[in-house]
C-alpha cells in the first residue's frame, strides 16, 4: 500500500534524520579524538612517579574541597 507524503514533509524527515546521523557521527569521532589527547604514561613512566611520590592515594587519602557561596 503506497504512502502518500508532502515533499516538504519529507524533505524536513530528511533533514532531520541526517542532521542526527552526522551529529552522532561527530559526537564519535570527537570522543576518539579526546581519548587520543589525553596525556597517558608508559608503564616505565609510571614507575618513575610512583618511586619519587609514592603509590597512587587510597580513598580515604584524597583531600576533598568543599566550595561555599556568600549569600
């Protein structure tokens, strides 16, 4: 059974459905690129910091901040 759409109809349907495809595209690939920049270290590189400052703080060492505004 055939469907009957308006051109304009059908063309903001497309719009729509692309503008999402290449939104959900750039969101991707942006990700990828963030992960890329991130600044990681060597397993070498690691050992280094955890000899000069220690191992990584447990849970109970993290400070935490507490930001309070004036009224």
């Amino acid at each position: 059974m055939p469907i009957a759409i308006d051109e304009i109809k059908l063309g903001e349907l497309i719009e729509k459905a692309v503008h999402k495809a290449v939104e959900e595209e750039f969101d991707h690939k942006f990700m990828e690129l963030m992960l890329r920049l991130i600044p990681s270290a060597t397993d070498e590189e690691q050992r280094e910091i955890e000899e000069m400052f220690g191992e990584d703080p447990g849970e109970d060492d993290v400070a935490r901040v507490i930001i309070m505004e004036r009224e």
